[in-house]
C-alpha cells in the first residue's frame, strides 16, 4: 500500500504552529478504502454505554475495506460477556469480530494494551474506541465514528504528514495546565521504550483527550511491541474515580499516545463535524 503515505497535506486552518481543525466533507470516493487494513479496539466496561456506541462501531461495515477486524475486550469483572457476545451476533456480519476478556485493571489503556495482542503486522490504521463514562465527552469523542466521521479521517490518514485524526473538541495541548502535561512521566516512559525524548514535542504539540480516536498503526508500534511490560503498570485495586492521582501511568499513557504523532514527525488532525 505504497499510496498509503505519499500524499501531500491538505489545506488546513492552523491554528498555531502544531494545531490543525479540519472541517468533516461529505462522502466522495470510497475506492481507497478497499486498500486499508484497519483493526478496531473497543474497550467494553460498560454494558450500557456499550448499546450506545454499538450504532458507531456499526459504521465500519458500512465501508468495503481490504479487511476489517473488531476487537472488543469485555471486562469481565462489570460485563458479562455472553451479553456482548450475543449482541454481537444479532447486530453485525460474521467474520469481524474478535472479543476477549481481561479484569478490571488499567481502565480504557489496559484494555487497549490487551487488544494489542490481536492486531495484525500489516494493518494500516488502528481505532480507538471505549465506554467513556462522561456523557458530553463520549458524545463529542464518537463524532469521528459517524460514517461521515469514519470516511474524513481515513481520507485525512492517507496524507503523509497526518498520524492522528480525533474530534476537534477534545484536541488539548500539552500544556493548557501545567500540572496536567505529565512530562516526568513521559519522559521516563520514552526511556522504558528506547525512545528519545524531546520536551519541545510537548511544548508544540497536542493530544485526543479521552483516548478516542483514529492513528496510523506505526505510530503506536512501540507501543504494540511492548504491551505486555506497559499492562505490568496499569492499576487494578482502585476505582478511577475516587482516586485519580494513583492512575498516572493512565494518564500518562493518554498523552503518551500524542506525544507519539509529534515524536514520528506528523501533525494530529482535530475533525470538525458537521
């Protein structure tokens, strides 16, 4: 898939040095869809939600791919499985879908960290998908899985110097609170992964606050490499909720994700839906 990288950037707003909003098109020439591999993780803590998004994740097979995979990890601790299961079988097609279990452990980033297990060498395009419990910020976040949401940033994906694609709404920089940016903690996670650490990435750059979106696979392939090590520090004795302080290796995993665009050289995309 050679095209997959070639292309030049489109016309964008940009808004300062690193930040780009592009406005959703309508739906034009699917043919490039037909070239893409593209594994799907859904993080499944929430049966509820789930119902709710399955409408989203829906829209993949609205689109002919070279092949599509759905992986959902079902946590098994608040979600039966057999629920999932059978929601599956009565919503979709046969053939795309993988659903595994794991514990409560690590929230959305653990279970990406486990869904990492199934995606495939030569996929193209990885998404990001969970039960966000924030109502006004998965309802924003899932804008980019409308089916004009999927075509934009699969187009948006093919440019050479776009890595990321998430709604515009939850497109952060770094430093809009300084206590927020994490940069000890990714610092030291880049030593862990062999990966060189420059602060002016964090300075310039931005991230998908809510871990929802779209990116090119080898973007996160360090990552992908080192699942196994990284699921070592997610934490699963507490409740997020009552204690955010103790998930920093979660949330530094959330803007470690950016930081990864801005390492590799290439821009995040903030989608404008229509």
């Amino acid at each position: 898939m050679s095209s997959f990288h070639k292309q030049k950037t489109p016309v964008h707003k940009s808004l300062n040095k690193k930040r780009y909003e592009i406005k959703a098109e309508k739906l034009g020439n699917l043919e490039i869809f037909k070239k893409i591999n593209i594994s799907v993780c859904v993080h499944c803590a929430n049966l509820k939600i789930f119902e709710e998004l399955i409408t989203y994740i829906k829209n993949f097979e609205e689109f002919e791919w070279n092949r599509l995979q759905i992986i959902i990890n079902v946590v098994i601790d608040l979600v039966n499985k057999d629920t999932v299961h059978q929601l599956i079988k009565d919503t979709f097609k046969k053939g795309n879908f993988i659903i595994i279990k794991s514990k409560n452990k690590g929230n959305d980033i653990g279970g990406f960290l486990r869904c990492y297990n199934y995606i495939k060498d030569d996929d193209h395009i990885i998404s990001h998908i969970h039960t966000k419990g924030r109502v006004e910020w998965r309802q924003g976040l899932m804008k980019i899985y409308t089916k004009e949401g999927i075509y934009n940033s699969v187009r948006l994906l093919y440019f050479e110097k776009i890595g990321m694609v998430g709604n515009n709404n939850q497109l952060w920089h770094f430093y809009k609170n300084e206590n927020m940016s994490y940069k000890n903690n990714i610092h030291k996670l880049c030593n862990n992964l062999n990966i060189r650490y420059n602060e002016m990435n964090l300075h310039n750059g931005f991230l998908i606050g809510g871990t929802i979106f779209m990116c090119k696979k080898n973007i996160i392939e360090n990552v992908i490499k080192h699942r196994d090590t990284l699921y070592q520090y997610c934490n699963e004795k507490d409740n997020y909720y009552e204690n955010k302080d103790i998930f920093k290796f979660e949330l530094t995993m959330e803007r470690f994700f950016g930081y990864l665009v801005y390492h590799y050289k290439k821009n995040i995309v903030g989608l404008i839906s229509n």
